[in-house]
C-alpha cells in the first residue's frame, strides 16, 4: 500500500483585520522591480475602497478585476496568462487571488501557466503539471468552497469541466480574514456555505474515508450545524466560523472525493453554467436515496433560511443535452467510487442519472 503524500498551504493568517497585514507579507517575496505582484480580484469589490485601499501596489503591480458571474475557463486562464507575459519584462513575484472559488481557482491557474507551457486544458486532471508554480496567495471573501486550501483548480475547458489536481496548485499563502466576507448575499452566502456541507456529507459518507479525512469532516460539519441550524452565534462569530468549516471541509477531501453530488453538479455546471453552490444544491435535493440524514438536515437549514432553489432547470431539455450532462457526470470516475465503492457502475446507470436530472 502506498499513501499519497500531498502538499498543504505553507503559510496561513488567520484573524479579522488580518489583510491589512497583506504589504508585509508579500515585501520579502518581491523579486525585483520588474517583477510584479498581479492581483485577480473579483470584480464585485471595483470601486470599494474599503478592501481596494488596502491593496498594497507598487511598482508595476497592478489590479485585474474580473467578473464571476461565470466560473473560470481555460480560455480565460490561457488569455490573462498572455497579456501578462506580453506586458511585463520579467515574471510576476506573485499572483495574488482575492474572492470566492470563481477568483481563487483563476488565480491558482494563472501561477501554474506562467511556468508551464502550453495550454491549461492540457493540464486538467490529475499530476500533469510539470514545473512549480509562481508564488501564489489565496484570499477568500466568501466562505465555503475550500479552494482556499485544495490541491486543485476547477476550470471548464473545451471538452469537460475538470481539475488541474497537482502538488503545486496549492496556495503558498493564505490570508483568512473573515471581516471580508461581511456583505456577501444572503442566498449566496447559503449556497457557498451548503458547499461546504456537502463536502462534507460527502466525504463522511464515502467509501475513500480514514481517520485523517473524518476528522476533519467531523469538525467542518459540527461548525456547519452551529452556523445553520442554531441561533446562538453573533454575524461575525457565525462568518468566522464558516470560514475555518470551510478551511475544515477542504482539508477532509484532500484524502477522500466529493460524491453523488459533486458529479452531477458538474453535469449542471458544463451544460448550463449552473454555478457550483447553487448547482451542488439544486442536485442534493434529490439524494435521499444516497445521503438520507444528510439530504434530511440539509432541508430544514433550506428552510430554516428561507431560501429558494431553482427548480425545473432540466424540463426542456433534449436528449443530446442530456447524454452531454450524463457524460460529464460519468467521467467523474473517483467521485463515483468514493460514494459507492467499486462496483458503482452496477446501480448508476445512464436511465439513472435522466431520471434524477429530470426531478431538478
Ligand atoms: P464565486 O466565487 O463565484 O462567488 C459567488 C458570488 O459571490 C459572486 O457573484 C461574487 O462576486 C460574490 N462575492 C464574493 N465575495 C463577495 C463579498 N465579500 N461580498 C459580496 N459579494 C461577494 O462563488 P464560490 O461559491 O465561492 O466559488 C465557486 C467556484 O469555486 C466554482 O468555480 C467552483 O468550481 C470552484 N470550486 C473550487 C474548489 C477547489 O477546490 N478549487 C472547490 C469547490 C468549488
Ligand atoms: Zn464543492
């Protein structure tokens, strides 16, 4: 038996506040004057002094705002990875990625191109990647995905939404300052933080599980029960909290897989640009059948929180539609494995995965 050895984020800060820190941190990590720090922030926060203020630039540092309205595409990686080489003398210092999973996966993929040639669809899938990363530092502002601290980046290429899974994806630096998650939307704040469950449910629940991913499921969903069933916490000690579950539900599918609804989320995601919160939600509404108490306490924090679900997004859709999803569905093959052991192709069958779709 051989274990996988895998890299974890070298530096974390945690604290509220903590970004103000952010000029110190990167200082001892500029190259020299020709090499830039670059900065992928979310478009959302263009024209917000409050966090934008604090970006500490100097040089020929300068601020991409990017929308995420879209998740990332290896189109988009390729194209911001050659505007950089074509502006600038020498290699950034660092790339620096503040936002949600949309911005920090972006971020990750853009450090991991700048070094490696060719094009980033090459790299999607597991240990493609040759050549270590530029520095790079992860600085989430909503809380849940867990891409602050995973061994991937999640982009959707020409032929398939998959990972670039490899030991220099992580991060080098994470800034966890919860203070930025502060006005997120309510219904996203429910949708990115149900990621974070489901991580959860799904790595507790999966067949791949050991000590090491239980017990950081364990307390990532004791955190998600505290922040969305009970009313004992303030707003922030509520936004702190998710911000270390989230940290925590990472942490567990490092060794283990997502699951049933990772897959079909996916599914979702490629054919209709679902995004991955709303997506992982609209699917495990149908799951009883695969995570019973998981799906069960997923509905009474849905409800609890007053929050709608899209529903019928799959009614009109034709049969090629349909056997598009089914196949990015399948191809997912670890995550099958995780939720049901090896023999999975026995019970998830093509007619299987139409019949649940169309309950979406
Ligand atoms: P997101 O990054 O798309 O952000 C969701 C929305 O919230 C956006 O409209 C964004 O502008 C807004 N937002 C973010 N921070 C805000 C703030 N502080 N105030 C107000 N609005 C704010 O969503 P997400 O759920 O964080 O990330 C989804 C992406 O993460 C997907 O692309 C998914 O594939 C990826 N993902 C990656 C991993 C990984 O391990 N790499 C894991 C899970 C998901
Ligand atoms: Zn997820």
């Amino acid at each position: 038996m051989s274990y996988k050895n895998f890299p974890m984020v070298s530096k974390v800060v945690f604290g509220r506040g903590s970004f103000n820190q952010l000029g110190d941190i990167l200082s001892p990590k500029r190259l020299n004057v020709k090499a830039p720090f670059i900065y992928i922030v979310d478009d959302v926060f263009q024209g917000n002094s409050w966090l934008t203020s604090r970006i500490p630039l100097s040089y020929d540092d300068k601020i991409y705002y990017i929308s995420a309205n879209e998740e990332p595409k290896t189109s988009q990686v390729d194209e911001l990875v050659e505007e950089i080489i074509l502006t600038y003398k020498a290699l950034p210092s660092g790339i620096i990625g503040i936002g949600g999973g949309t911005i920090m996966d972006l971020a990750k993929a853009i450090s991991i191109m700048l070094t490696n040639e060719g094009e980033s669809k090459e790299y999607q899938g597991w240990d493609l990647v040759k050549k270590p990363a530029i520095y790079h530092v992860g600085i989430p502002t909503i809380s849940g995905t867990g891409a602050e601290v995973s061994r991937t980046t999640i982009l959707t290429g020409p032929h398939r939404k998959l990972g670039i899974n490899s030991d220099f994806t992580p991060f080098d630096q994470v800034v966890l300052d919860p203070e930025l998650t502060k006005d997120v939307p309510k219904d996203q704040w429910f949708y990115t933080g149900m990621d974070c469950y489901v991580h959860c449910i799904e790595s507790l629940n999966g067949t791949y599980l050991n000590s090491f991913s239980q017990s950081y499921g364990e307390k990532a969903l004791e955190l998600c029960k505290e922040i969305f069933l009970e009313d004992t916490l303030s707003k922030d000690e509520s936004n702190d909290k998710l911000m270390m579950a989230s940290w925590h539900g990472g942490m567990s599918i490092a060794y283990s897989q997502v699951g049933v609804a990772h897959a079909m989320s996916y599914g979702l995601g490629y054919l209709l640009g679902v995004k991955h919160g709303v997506g992982n939600c609209i699917v495990f509404e149908h799951l009883e059948e695969y995570y019973p108490e998981g799906v069960a306490m997923y509905k009474v924090m849905r409800e609890k929180h007053n929050i709608t679900i899209p529903k019928g997004i799959c009614s009109n859709l034709s049969d090629k539609e349909f056997d598009i999803m089914i196949d990015v569905a399948l191809s997912l093959e670890p995550l099958w494995e995780n939720a049901l052991g090896k023999h999975w192709k026995k019970t998830i069958t093509r007619d299987k995965l139409k019949e649940l779709y169309l309950k979406m």
